[in-house]
C-alpha cells in the first residue's frame, strides 16, 4: 500500500525537501527582521525615554526651586521685621540723641539678646555720620562699635530713602550676607540707622544635602549664596570691564574677581529651563538641567542645577523595557505563526502522501462505523426512556412537594383561625347569658362584637388564603396603637381572668409601622398568648407591652416573668411544628417571624429563667 501511495504521488517526497529548505530560509529573514527592529525599537525607546524623563525632570525640579525659593522668603521676611521693631524703640532714639556709655550699654545688651534669639548674624546701630555706636557682637574682637560705615549702600539708602536692604562681603568679619537696614527718625530728622546682618550659613547647608546644586544671584547676574562655596561671587553671565570695576571698588564683594560660572555648552528649552555642562570641585564636568525662579519679595533669583546622567539612563532603561514587553510578545506572535503556517504547509504535504492509504482504510472504517452507528441508536432509545422516566420522577417529586406545603398551610390556617372563634366562642356565651338575664342591651353588643370577629375570621382565613399562594399584603402605614387594641380585643375573652397582669404602654397616635393591621396583629396576639400561657396562673404573673420608636425604625416588646423557654426548644423556636405545649402546633412564632420578615423586620428572642422578652423590630412608615 504505502509503494502504491509513492508511486502514485511521485513528487510528494520533493516538495517536502523544498518546504524544508523555504522553512529554513524565512527564519534567516525572520531573524535579521527581528533584530532590526529590536535595535530601531531600543534606540527609538531611548530617545523618547530620555526625553520624557528630562520633562519630568524639569518639572520636579521647578517644584524643588519653588520650595527653596518660598524657605529663603521666609528667612529674608524673619529678619525684616527686626530692624522695622528695633527703628520704633525708645530706648534706642534716647540713646542716638544723647549717646553716653551708660545709654549705649543697655543697648548693646538689648541688641546681643535679640540677635540671639532672632538667629542674626550681627545687630547693630549706626549713627547719623555713619558710625557704629552699638552692636550685639560688642563683647568680641571683631566688634562693630566704632567702624565707620558711611560708605556701605546699606547705610546711603536708609538714610535717603527709609530703608534699604544689600548683599556684600563684611569688611570687618570677612563674612558675606544680608544688610537690612531702617532709618530711626527723631523729632528734628534722622538719628541713625538700625542694621540686622543676615548670614546663610544654615540655608546653605540644607542644599548641600541634595545632590542639586543651588545658587541665588542678583540682578546683575552675580552669586550670592551657594551650596558649592566655591561658586560664590562667581557671575552667570560675563559683567561689562567698566561696570566690573566700578563693583570691585565698592567692596561689596571684597576682593572676589567675580569670574563666569564654569558652565559649557549651555542649550535653552522651550519649556525654560536648559541644560549645560558644569565643572564642579573635584569631580570634573557634568551634565545638569537649570530651571530657575523668582525669589519673592527680593530682586533675586534662585537657579538650581540637577544631575542629568542618572534621570535620562533611568528613563531610557525604563522605556526600552516597556519596548521591549510590547516588542518581544509581538515577534513570538509572529514567530508563532510562521512555525504554524509551515507545520500547516508540511502536514498538507504529509497528507498528499498518505492520502491513498488513507482511501483504503476508510471504506474498512465505513464498516465499523456503520456497526457502531447501529450500538449508538440502540443507547441513544434506551437515553430517551431514561429521560422520560426521570422527568416523571421528578413530577411526582414537585407533587409531593406540593402537598407537603399544602399540608402545612392547612395547619396554619387552623392555627390562627383557632384564637378568633374561642373569642366568639366567649362571647356568645355571655351573650346567651345576658339574654337569661334580661340584659338585652349587652347581649346585643356582643352579638356586633361576634360579627366583628366573624367578619376578622374571614379577613384571617383570605390572609392565610394568600399566604398558601405565597402571596403577600402590600406595606403601608399601620397605626401600631390601632394594633395593640385590636389585638387586645382579640385575647380579651379568651383569657379574661388574666388580662389584669398585662401592663401596656399604648404607643402615640402618630407612631405608624410599614406593614398590614390585621398580620401585626396576629404577630402580637401570638406574642401575647405564649406570654400568658408562659405566666399561667401564679400571683405575681406580669406582662409588659411596649412600642417605642428606635433610632433604626419602631421596636414592639411583649416580655414575661415567665419560666423561660426550655434550651432544645430555643435553639429552633421558629421552626414550624416546634412547641413544648401538649395541644400546641408550633406554627404561632413561626408565621409571626415570616409576617414581621415580610415587611422588612427582625424578631429577637431573650429568655432566661426569670422571664422571656420577644421585640419586632419594624421599619417606620415615613422612614421609606
């Protein structure tokens, strides 16, 4: 057979040699493909990685600027209101218009505590010719006392204009700050000016923690405070010579030769910020990204340089990562698929050459089918009356079910109907009576009261009625005084001899529960019943009746002092047939739980042997 097959298809064995020569070709092409764009992909995802990331970067660092750009406001603003306090001073204007050394001495003690306090570098007040007679640094060699200060622009512009604020190196301490000066005026003119020194020692400090580093200049573009010491009285932009030199005889900045920032290859953004190539010390050049910012309140600016090298690697490994996840499953789809489609092409080719043998063994296999076709139309009528016999099983299962249900709901109706009728029961017997006694008039309301529970009788057994349809009354509000009285009228009779040991609390007209007044009713006269069948006859027998509104809706309490109830009759008191009465059904509790869940409420049960306590708790009406 399988000569036959090969003489019959003679090319077969070739075109799989040459689907195996294709096969290996396309995975040459899909390989040098793949690797292609597995190159272009992480150069592109790098690209847009390092881009992205530089965006992000500039953004966090303008927020990082903005930060330390209020900090300093708020360093700069602390300070200010010193020399404005200290220009209102008294003591202070007493001591520029008489000075002595017995004026001067508070003064220079005044101005050292609140230095202290108010963490300046140097307080100290100045005279109307410029020169020092007090200052909080009075004690040390390096006091201020007595230096002349004319010269300072500080002093200039308090004196012209009020106040004045200027950055320069110290001429005494050798130390740069912040100069904030206020004039102090005195009945004739100016007496002095006052000078609180601001050093930023501290701030400086905190910035050198980062690894961003950060500088403020002026307007003239000149570095006033740093994180790199180094940097300081260095210019962001070159200053012209007859400027620079005007700058360097006032001394503001001592002897610094105010040289450029070791910046390189500084490019601008768009968005504002740029980047730039720094040398700092020790470490050689680095690549950084500048933003800068305003500080409030002064004429500066706060410039911040962030490290660039580690942010754009991050972001680009972290894009060409995400390539890479979308890339890499998309060529093992398509390597997936070209494996498929030659596996495709070869089985077809396999197929051509064992399609003969195959014709051959169909027919044999036509046979057996034929026989087993016969077997399966045998099983599948013997299914069919299987299926039919379980589908009669299963109706006479739901019959049976039915009956059950039936059987329970006639019990039920005999149940509740049983409390009405013993209630008619006593009343015409004392109607019977009252005609033997003549007292017609009574006989007569008790024959109306008759027809009244005749007329609840029937209301009763339509409830039941729908009850056995599982079928139910629609909630609306019910009066739960008209409740407990109709429920009373029910049991009166019946237990006439014991309706002194209920003690009720009548609820207020307006208090209304969601629910029907006759199935209320029937779950408090059940609730009552038990309770007095659980007092029986002892002397101090005692029910108590409450409807009180609750903060989640009205709660209806029947308790007793009772023996309680039994355990093993606790554990199921609201399973139907569950009772521990001789002539009990068990239904009572059972249907009152089911009316009082119909409308949407609970029933709890508390007993112990000093006495049981059932609460429904029932939903309010205009709480719906």
């Amino acid at each position: 057979m399988h000569n036959a097959a090969m003489t019959k298809y003679p090319p077969g064995t070739d075109d799989l040699g040459m689907l195996r020569r294709r096969s290996r070709q396309s995975w040459l092409l899909f390989a040098v493909v793949a690797l292609m764009l597995l190159v272009a992909g992480l150069l592109l995802a790098g690209a847009y990685g390092r881009s992205q990331a530089l965006a992000e970067l500039a953004e966090q660092s303008r927020l990082d600027a903005s930060l330390k750009a209020s900090l300093l406001r708020a360093v700069v603003e602390r300070q200010r209101a010193l020399p404005l306090v200290l220009s209102d001073d008294t003591a202070i204007r007493q001591a520029l218009t008489s000075p002595s050394p017995q004026s001067l001495e508070p003064i220079n003690r005044k101005l050292e505590s609140l230095a202290a306090s108010a963490e300046a570098a140097v307080v100290y007040l100045i005279g109307r010719d410029g020169v020092a007679v007090a200052a909080s640094n009075w004690r040390e060699p390096t006091s201020f006392v007595g230096n002349d200060y004319a010269f300072r622009d500080y002093f200039r512009l308090a004196m012209r204009d009020g106040k004045g604020e200027h950055f320069a190196m110290g001429t005494v301490s050798r130390r740069p700050g912040l100069y904030i000066s206020r004039r102090i005026d005195g009945p004739n003119g100016p007496l002095g000016v006052i000078v609180a020194k601001l050093e930023f020692d501290g701030v400086e400090a905190d910035w050198r923690v980062t690894d961003k580093p950060t500088y403020v200049t002026d307007r003239r573009g000149i570095v006033l405070i740093t994180s790199l010491p180094s940097w300081r009285f260095m210019t962001t932009r070159p200053i012209p010579d007859d400027r620079l030199a005007g700058i360097r005889e006032s001394l503001q900045f001592g002897d610094a030769p105010l040289l450029p920032l070791p910046f390189d290859r500084i490019e601008a953004r768009p968005d504002g910020a740029s980047t730039l190539e720094a040398l700092l010390p020790g470490d050689g050049t680095e690549a950084f990204l500048r933003v800068e910012t305003p500080v409030p309140s002064t004429a500066w600016r706060l410039e911040q340089l962030s490290p660039l090298k580690a942010a754009l690697a991050a972001g680009a490994r972290e894009m060409r990562l995400l390539m890479l996840a979308a890339l890499v499953p998309l060529l093992a789809l398509a390597a997936f698929l070209l494996r498929r489609r030659q596996v495709v092409a070869m089985r077809s080719a396999t197929e051509r050459l064992a399609r003969t043998e195959l014709e051959e063994k169909v027919e044999a296999r036509t046979r057996d089918l034929s026989m087993a076709r016969d077997r399966l139309e045998t099983e599948i009528a013997d299914h069919r009356q299987t299926a039919a016999k379980l589908q009669a099983v299963q109706q006479d299962l739901v019959q049976a079910n039915r009956l059950a249900i039936l059987g329970q709901v006639a019990a039920g109706v005999a149940h509740e109907i049983n409390q009405p009728v013993a209630t008619i029961r006593a009343y015409a017997d004392n109607a019977r009576t009252f005609l033997d006694r003549g007292q017609s008039a009574i006989a007569a309301e008790n024959m109306e009261t008759i027809a009244e529970l005749t007329e609840r009788v029937g209301a009763i057994t339509d409830e039941l009625r729908r009850f056995a349809r599982k079928g139910h009354f629609a909630a609306e509000p019910t009066a739960m005084k008209d409740v407990v009285e109709g429920a009373l009228l029910l049991l009166r009779s019946r237990f006439a001899g014991r309706m002194d040991a209920i003690r009720i609390e009548l609820p207020p007209d307006g208090l209304k529960a969601l629910g029907n007044r006759i199935r209320l009713e029937q779950v408090l006269i059940n609730l009552l019943q038990n309770a007095l069948e659980a007092i029986g006859d002892r002397d101090d027998a005692a029910i108590r009746v409450r409807c009180e509104e609750t903060a989640g809706g009205i709660a209806l309490t029947v308790a007793d002092n009772g023996p309680g109830i039994p355990a093993d009759i606790l554990d199921e008191l609201f399973t139907p047939f569950n009772t521990s009465k001789e002539e009990g059904l068990g239904l009572g509790l059972a249907i009152s739980k089911e009316i009082v869940n119909d409308y949407g409420g609970t029933i709890e049960v508390e007993s112990s042997p000093s006495g049981t306590t059932f609460t429904a708790h029932l939903k309010k009406a205009d709480a719906q």
